[in-house]
C-alpha cells in the first residue's frame, strides 16, 4: 500500500542540483500515490529532466510563472491524497523519515507535522553547526512517542520570539493536511516572511505536532551571510520584511482574542521565563547570521525577534 501522500516538487533553473536530488529521493518515489512537479518556466532543461526522470512514476508535470508560494498553492490546490510534501530541491528526506511522518500525522490526527531539518554544507556531506527556530524549540519540549503534541499557549510561545523567522522551518521537512492548505494557501503579498504570517494566521485552529527526529537534510549555501550586505539587497530585505510584519499586527489581536489571554497571563509569563535560555542562545545565533550587518538593519531585526517586543504587543491590548 502507498503512502496517502502528494509530494509536490517547484523549480526553477537547478538542473544540475536536481539531478542529485532526483537521485536521492528516488528510493522513496515509487511509495508515494501522487507527484506533482511544478517548473517556474526553467530554461536551463530542468522540466525536460522532470519529464524525463519522473513521467515513469505517473507525476503531473507543470509549467507556472515564478514564485515559491505561488508554486507550493498551486500543487496544493491540485493534490488528491490526504497529506502534502513539499519536496525542494538539495533538501532530502528519507524514506524511512516519510514513512514514520505519514504514521505520526495519521494516528495523532495532526494538520501539520514539524520535524527538524539536519543542516549540511553544498555538497550535503559535511554537518555545519546553523541552528533554527525548531531546533530551539527542541530542546524545550518533552516528547512521547517521537513527538510531541502543541498546546495553545506553546503556539503563541514558539510563534512570537522567532519572527520574522518560524519555527515552521522549511516545509521541506514538515508534512500538511492536503485540505489545510486547500483552506488556507500561503500568502503572496508579504515578501519572504509568507511562512512566518502563514503560522500566525493559522495555527490557532490547527492541529500541530513536532517530532523529535531528523528526517531531512538540508544543505546551507550561507547566502544570508556577507554578500547582501555588501550590495545593499540586505537592507531592501528589512525594509520589505518590516512593512510585511505591519500586517501581521491583527493576526496578533487575533490570537490574543482566540486564547483569551487574561486566563493565562501568568502561565505564559512562566512559559517565556523557561524559554529565556534558548532565546539567548538563538540570539547569539542571529548575531552570527547578521554580521556584519549595519546598526540599523541590526535594529530592526532585533526589534523583531525580541521576547519582549512581541510581548509587550499582545499584552498591551489590555
């Protein structure tokens, strides 16, 4: 029996990464019932290697303007199994690691399930020490039987510290409710920050899991390091960034209202005193990313990954 899964597969000119993508998630491909490829309209021969590589597993190949989002919508919105994998290029995972997911998500009856991604170097042989927000998150929960189940007031807890970033990761390694994503598409209007707002607006209604196992491996190209900086395209980044997080503000309101914040006021005080340790910790880290970053753009990024500033935004609405 295959797995109830539709991988959903974007492109865009990475034909020789694909190659050694399609390699490796081919012992996997055949247990999948659907494979959905969407090429952004490559020129370099990529959807003529999907063609090639994937038409012997029955996938759906498409041509599509660019865009992540728009390609992660559209393959939702056209998948037929149960649950969506959104299988990136040079981000590998096991076949044993979508197996164990697929298990996880069907007996916990999950919306989406988060597992942490294991960082490597370009050429996926070499473990680098990058840290994100799950992997914080870790360390902070307690798991029964490979994963754990989110309570309310960890949503806001795990969601406020780490914005713009999300604990949701890349989705490379997570697993969705196909109906979810039908429901609620990620947003096409708030730059890079789409899975940070996505998290917000959503998982107040959803069914959420982390597992506590490495089921894909990413390879970090640094390309958040130096460069941007030294061509100016960093600080268009915190700008566009800054104005996306404007419209998360009543997403927050949302929230507050959802939870009914004055039944916990005092529990979740508790809660981001526990998490203080592991905000130091990824603190340290986004100082390591943003180096050597100018004290405005430093600012700015700060300010929002601040315990305090997101904080002192849910409280303050009284």
């Amino acid at each position: 029996m295959k797995l109830p899964i539709s991988v959903i597969i974007p492109t865009l000119n990475c034909r020789k990464k694909l190659v050694r993508h399609l390699d490796a998630i081919e012992e996997w491909l055949p247990l999948v019932e659907e494979i959905i490829a969407i090429d952004s309209n490559s020129s370099d021969g990529t959807k003529e290697l999907l063609e090639e590589r994937l038409q012997p597993y029955g996938a759906n190949i498409l041509s599509t303007g660019r865009g992540l989002y728009q390609a992660w919508n559209l393959g939702a919105s056209l998948a037929t199994q149960p649950y969506v994998y959104y299988s990136t290029v040079c981000d590998i995972i096991s076949k044993n690691g979508l197996v164990e997911m697929s298990r996880l998500i069907e007996s916990h009856r999950l919306d989406v399930l988060i597992s942490p991604p294991k960082m490597v170097d370009e050429d996926g042989e070499r473990e680098v020490n990058v840290k994100w927000p799950i992997h914080y998150v870790l360390k902070y929960l307690e798991f029964k039987e490979g994963v754990t189940l989110v309570t309310n007031v960890q949503k806001m807890l795990f969601l406020a510290p780490f914005i713009p970033a999300t604990i949701l990761g890349s989705s490379a390694s997570n697993l969705y409710r196909t109906q979810i994503l039908k429901e609620h598409p990620f947003p096409l209007d708030v730059g890079t920050v789409g899975d940070s707002y996505w998290a917000l607006k959503n998982f107040p209604y959803l069914s959420i899991g982390i597992a506590n196992e490495f089921y894909a491996t990413f390879c970090w190209d640094g390309v958040r390091n130096g460069p941007w900086d030294e061509s100016g395209e960093i600080m268009e980044k915190f700008k566009k960034e800054e104005e996306a997080l404007n419209n998360i503000t009543n997403s927050i309101g949302f929230i507050k209202d959802y939870y009914n914040i004055g039944y916990i006021n005092e529990y979740f005080k508790d809660e981001c005193r526990r998490l203080q340790a592991a905000i130091k910790e990824y603190d340290a880290y986004v100082k390591f990313l943003t180096r050597p970053l100018s004290v405005k753009a430093k600012d700015v990024f700060f300010k929002y990954t601040s315990v305090r500033y997101w904080w002192g935004r849910i409280f303050s609405r009284g």
